[in-house]
C-alpha cells in the first residue's frame, strides 16, 4: 500500500511544476497587483498630462525616468493604467465566473442527475439560449441595463452558463450511472443528498476547470466590451479601452495597444492552462 | 408460515417497450441460507439482485409480482420506507471493488456514514464497527486504510473493505453479485473463503450470483439456474449434483471446468438446447404480448 500511493505522486511533482508553475506565477502576479494597486502605481492612471504625450517605453530613446512604458496620447501613464486594468479585469472575471459557474452548474447537475422533467426543460433552455448570437446578446443587454461592470458581469453570466450547464450535465450523467452511487443508496443515503455528497466531488475537477476557464474568457469579454465602449466608461483604465485607444495611435506609439494585448494573451491562457492542471491535480484518478 | 428473509415472487421486469428482463421469476431465502443464483451472462442474475436493492436501471420497471423483505411487502411501502428498509436489511457485495466505491471519498466515511444513517449511531460507535470489521477482514493498520482513498488500495483489498461494509450493519440478507470475478485468481479463493465464514458466523442470508459451478457446489445449499430471465430449476444443491433435473442445468454443470479436478473434460452448452429454450421462450414471450396489448 504504501508503494501505491507514493509512486503516483512522486511521478504527478514533476509534471506539475512545469504546467502550474508558470500560469500560477502569472497569475500570482495578477492578483497582487490589483490588490496592491494603490501603492504599486507610480502614477495616477487618469492623470493627463500633454506635454508628456506619447512617450516611449524606458529600452527606446526619447523615454523619461519613472514612465517605465511610456504613455499614451493623453500623456497617461500606461503602466499605472494596466495595473489598475489588472484589477478590473480580475475583478469581473472573478464575480462573473463565480456567477456563471454556480448557476451553470447546479442547473447541470439537476439535469444530469433527475433525468425526466428537469432534464428536458433545462436541456431545452440550454437550446433555446445558444441559438441566440452571444456577441448581440451582450450588446443588446447592456443596451438595456446601461454601461457599467454590473451589465458586463450580468452579460457574462447569461451569456456563458450554457457552457457550464451542458458540460456538468454531461458529466454528472456519467457519474450517475456510476456503481458507487448504488453503493450510497443501499447504503440507505437519500436521492438528492448523494447528488451533494457523492456526486459533487467527482464532478468538481470539471467544474474548477470550466471556472478557470471562464476567468480568462470574461477577461476577454470585458476587454471587448470596453472595445466597444459598452464596458465603464472610456477614461476608466480597462485593458480593453487602452486596446481600443492603441489602435488609433498603433503607427507612431505602438506600445499603449502591445503592452494591455500581451496582459489580456498571459491572462487568458494562464487562466486556461491552469484549469486544465487543476483538473488532473484534484483527480486521483488521472494523477 | 415459515419465516424467510427474501421472497421473491412472480417477478417480472421489463423495458418500457415491455421487452421481458426478468419472467415470472421466484425464489425465496431462508435465514442463514446461501442460495447461489447462476446462468450464462445477460441471463438477468445481477437485475434480481438490483431489484431486490431497488437500484434497478432508470427506465427498467417491476411490472408484476412482489418482493418480500423479512416478510414485508417492498412494492407497498412509500419510497423513503423502503429505501431505510432496505439498507437495514440488506447489502451488497459488488462485482467491482474498484467501481463500487467513490474515488474521491476516503474508505472511512464510505463505510461510517452508511451505519449512522441505518442505526443512528453515534460517529464514534460507527467507526469503531469499521475497525471491528476491517479487522475481521484480515485488513492491518484499518486506521490507515480508512484514512486512504480507494486507488491507493489493492483490488483484493479493496474487496475485502467492501465485505466488511457489507456486514458491518448486521443485514439479514447479502447480495454478492460476483465478487471474486474482477479479481486475480490468487485472491478469488481468499475472498470466497472471508465470505463464507462471515456467512456462517453471522448467520445472514447470502444470494450468491456467480456462473462457476465449482463455486455453487462449495459455498451453498440452493440453487436457482437463470435461462434469459426465466427460472429453469430451483433445487437444493446436493441434488442438483447428484443427478439435476432440468437438461440445461446439466450442460451447465458439464460445462465448468472442475478446479478439484482439473482432468476432468468439459463440454460447451449444446447450442441445440440453448436454441431450443429460445425458442420456448419466444413462444411464451409471443402470448404474453397477445395477452397484455
Ligand atoms: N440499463 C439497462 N437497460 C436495459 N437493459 C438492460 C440494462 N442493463 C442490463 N440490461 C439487460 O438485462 C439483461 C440482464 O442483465 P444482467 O446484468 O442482469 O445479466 P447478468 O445475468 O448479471 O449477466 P452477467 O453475468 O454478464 O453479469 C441483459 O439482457 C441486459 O441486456
Ligand atoms: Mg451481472
């Protein structure tokens, strides 16, 4: 026994460090410096200063100490705008993936679990929802709610939670049918508390890789909706709306788009990749 | 009326198409009874046990007949009744140790919880039943291994975990739905030898499915042979050895290899017997659908 249980794991350390290592860092990173943004900022990130416009970052010439990547057509400082970007996006990501996730996923879990009624009505809205167009969706519902995070929280959630409804359905289905689900009702355990206590565990690796999944996808959605202006308003400092500035600058001050793009890619795949290694570490199954 | 811990009677079980899992079956479990239930795979051996347990597949339904726990009707009770019913008086010992426990719970609570829900014990009363019978078990260290989670274990091991918590309520009647089949050779004999001597000490009732004769003749006293859902011969064991009555029960007899004596030839089913018990119940099926449309 002992031989069993440690091999696996001695094997799973190595693979580990090299998939979690960098996305954790990454995000590490994130979290830090959205929380301690206040303090780590060099400058105020709405502060114009015009005849600072459109400097460069510090390696180029023409750079001045202290703007570390320059600034953009308004003379902001770029840097201080992704950090306070840093945790705007961290905190949609955060509120609308938990949103989703948990809405999602029980309406999943019933379906896959009860079968009959609740399947068939869930499954059908499931349908119904993914037949609407989730670009327009968004659009049209925060035309409706107005600007502001709370639609583009809102908006995640109901575009997103099919995504979570079907996967978890499908899952829960398979564990279902499972011989220990059997074993808990001989066992004298009831119908939907098994669903909690048996079920929910096995469930779970899928549905914290959905989560970090959908961390990086609502950090996306909220940088298309600053894009598009739909987000908070265009001086806020959201990744999205820096992207949408650096495009009109994009032939002589390329950095204010590069630099927020390359937040949004590390984010994003960070977030991606780590669900997926998440996943295998909480499965002792796949280790 | 004699007293009798499992009476099944008429049993019959279909697919919502009415396709026939199970015909008219019957059999019955004193108690302290091991009563070996065989027949070729698909003959619906696992779905009595699974009706009897009330984990019968979604869609597969009790058309007909009655179930009798300790003498009370199962199909009269509510469902939440029946479901503490049965797990105060049954358990099963599965197929598979390995699907048969949760791979994200630790052993101990698979075990515990069941025995605090059934008899209301107290969390400290429920363990110390685990370790009592993971001991019995020939399991060392149970600390450890209730501590531990299924994929740490052994196959043979895990077995083992499963009849402990199979006895550990102190049911009057166990299903053991081919235990030793998932299992190596080496360890299939050490497994029949713990189920039968906690079968005897215990005195509970035991329907034991398997289709190796050899196994029926050592471990029960009744037999029930199973062709496509149908009873074919319901008879104490000795005499079934001695000289069976029914022709497919013979072939089936003929058809194990003896691993008392390994020299000993054996003979496949005759297809010509298995084609024409077919048939019969095609016949049979035939009428049952003119008489129930
Ligand atoms: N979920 C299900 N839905 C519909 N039919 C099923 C289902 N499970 C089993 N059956 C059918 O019920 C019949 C009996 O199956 P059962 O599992 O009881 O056979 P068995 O005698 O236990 O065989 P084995 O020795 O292979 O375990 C089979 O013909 C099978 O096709
Ligand atoms: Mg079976």
């Amino acid at each position: 026994m002992a031989e069993a249980s440690t091999a696996p794991r001695a094997r799973h350390g190595s693979g580990l460090n090299l998939r979690l290592w960098l996305p954790l860092s990454w995000v590490t990173l994130l979290v830090v410096v959205a929380v301690f943004a206040r303090w780590i900022a060099p400058h105020d990130p709405l502060a114009q200063d015009l005849l600072l416009e459109r400097l460069p970052p510090f390696f180029m010439s023409g750079s001045e100490p202290g703007y570390w990547l320059g600034t953009d057509s308004l003379g902001r400082d770029v840097l201080s705008r992704m950090i306070y970007g840093a945790q705007i996006a961290l905190f949609v990501s955060v509120i609308a993936a938990s949103a989703t996730c948990v809405f999602g996923s029980v309406l999943g879990m019933l379906a896959g679990y009860y079968g009959g009624w609740a399947e068939r009505i869930i499954s059908r809205l499931v349908d119904i929802w993914m037949a609407f167009p989730p670009v327009l969706f968004a659009v049209l519902l925060v035309a409706v709610m107005g600007t502001g995070l709370t639609s583009v929280i809102a908006a995640i959630a109901l575009i997103d939670w099919t995504r979570f409804a079907r996967v978890v359905r499908a899952e829960t289905l398979v564990q279902t049918r499972m011989d220990y689900v059997d074993s808990a009702r001989i066992g004298g355990a009831r119908r939907a508390s098994t669903l909690w206590t048996e079920i929910l565990p096995n469930v779970l690796p899928t549905i914290i890789a959905l989560l970090m999944l959908e961390m990086g996808i609502a950090i996306i959605v909220e940088a298309i909706l600053s894009f598009v202006n739909l987000s908070i308003s265009t001086d806020d400092p959201t990744w999205g709306s820096m992207i949408a500035e650096g495009r009109n600058a994009i032939h002589f001050a390329w950095w204010v788009l590069l630099f927020p793009l390359i937040a949004l890619f590390f984010s994003v795949l960070s977030f991606s990749v780590l669900g997926e290694g998440l996943r295998q570490r909480f499965d002792p199954v796949l280790q | 009326m004699t007293r009798t811990v499992l009476d099944i009677m008429n049993l019959t079980v279909n697919l919502p198409n009415r396709t026939r899992i199970l015909r008219d079956v019957s059999l019955s479990l004193e108690p302290g009874e091991v009563r070996a239930l065989v027949g070729e795979s698909g003959a619906g051996k696992s779905m009595i046990g699974k009706a009897v347990l009330g984990i019968l597949p979604p869609k597969v339904r009790i058309s007909e007949g009655e179930i009798l726990l300790d003498n009370e009707h199962l199909g009269a009770m509510t469902p939440v009744t029946r479901r503490n019913t049965v797990a105060r008086m049954s358990a099963l010992i599965p197929q598979d140790p390995l699907t048969a426990l949760n791979p994200l719970r630790k052993i101990g609570p698979q075990i515990v919880d069941p025995l605090r829900r059934i008899h209301g014990w107290s969390a400290d009363k429920a363990r110390a039943r685990a370790l009592e019978l993971l001991d019995r078990v020939h399991i060392r260290a149970p600390e450890r291994v209730m501590a531990s989670y299924p994929h740490e274990l052994s196959g043979g091991m895990r077995q083992r975990i499963l009849i402990a918590a199979a006895f550990a309520p102190s049911p009057r009647l166990i299903v053991a739905d081919e235990p030793t089949t998932a299992l190596d050779v080496t360890v299939q004999k050490e497994i029949l030898k713990l189920i039968r001597e906690l079968q005897r000490e215990t005195g509970t009732a035991v329907l034991f499915v398997t289709h190796d004769m050899g196994v029926v003749a050592k471990i029960s006293q009744k037999v029930t042979v199973l062709f496509a859902g149908k009873v074919m011969e319901d008879a104490p064991t000795e005499q079934v050895f001695s000289g069976a009555a029914h022709p497919y029960t013979r072939a089936l007899i003929n058809a194990t290899p003896s691993s008392a004596d390994p020299s000993r030839s054996f003979t496949p089913v005759p297809a010509q017997l298995v084609a024409d018990l077919h048939r019969e119940i095609a016949q049979d099926d035939h009428l049952y659908m003119t008489v129930t449309s």
